[in-house]
C-alpha cells in the first residue's frame, strides 16, 4: 500500500530512485537510463527543494513489509481541470519484472481517483521505448506531445546525447 513519504524518508526515496534509474548500487533493473544520462536521478537536496515548490504534490512510498522498509514510490501531483501528474516512478530493481508495478501504477491511480483525479498525466524519455510500450499497455496513450529535456539543468542526471525529449502520455481515470 502506499504512504505519504516523511521528511526522513527522502534520503531512501532519493536511493530508491538512483538505484532504479541509474542502476545505483549494483542490481540493475530494465528501466535504467544510464544510456542516454549519467550521475544521479535526484539528491536528496533536490527531491526536498522539489517538494517545496510544489506543495500540493504528494511522494508516496510502497510499503509491503516491515514498516520501515518500502520497495517502491512515486510522485502524485494535481495540475488542475482534474489532471494529476504522475512521476518519479521507480520499484527497487530486485522487485522488477514481477506484476509490482503494475500493482503499484494502478495504486497510485486510485490515490488520484479518491482526490478527484479523472485523468493521469505522465512523461517519458523518447528513447524509453520499452517503458513506453510499457504504459501503452497499461491503458495510456500517446498525446502526440512532447515536452523539451532541461539541458543545462542536471536535475535528471547529465545528458549524454542531444535528442532527448519527454513523450506525453495519458489515461482516462474511470469514475468510482
């Protein structure tokens, strides 16, 4: 299930996150971008800074086990009209590969829904063409959007290429 982070959770979701992301740690997932990005996905520093600018975004920790443990989290945010971003989406590698996500993406879609979310709103790297086809499975579709890559700030990590870009996608949240 998932649980509002507390502030000393975000030096472990801030991990989590590099681990996923980046491969971090030894275990490597499918879903790294070391490809395309080097350094860390976020800091501890930045996920804080992050999270005061947008004070109506909740991170949400997946807790399975012992309580203070969690193998997953993610970044639900409302944008208004009933539109609810959903990023910083990351499951320890070692859980990857196991239905968790889906699990956990349709959890935090019903977070959403109980606070009035009628649609998910998310962004993915062009070239992650496994994750995309990922979420396309899971009912979203493309918008045919895109949104630039913030070259110059080294939020997501350094990028190691000059074509990347964010594919928009959504999903209708079905009501209750």
């Amino acid at each position: 299930m998932y649980v509002p982070i507390t502030d000393d959770d975000i030096p472990a979701v801030a991990t989590l996150m590099n681990r996923a992301y980046r491969g971090a740690g030894g275990t490597r997932g499918w879903a790294v971008e070391t490809d395309y990005l080097a350094g860390d996905r976020t800091t501890t520093e930045v996920l804080r800074a992050d999270l005061t600018a947008a004070p109506a975004a909740s991170v949400l920790k997946w807790v399975d086990g012992p309580a203070e443990s969690f193998s997953g989290c993610v970044w639900l945010e409302p944008l208004g009209d009933d539109v609810w971003y959903l990023g910083s989406f990351a499951i320890e590698p070692d859980r990857q590969n196991g239905g968790l996500g889906r699990i956990m993406l349709a959890a935090a879609e019903d977070w959403a829904r109980q606070r009035g979310g009628r649609r998910m709103r998310l962004t993915v790297i062009n070239l992650r063409d496994a994750l995309i086809a990922w979420y396309l499975r899971r009912g979203y579709h493309k918008t045919g959007e895109t949104d630039p890559f913030p070259y110059g700030d080294d939020r997501f990590g350094a990028p190691l290429r000059d074509d990347l870009c964010f594919v928009v996608l959504e999903k209708d949240l079905p009501a209750d």
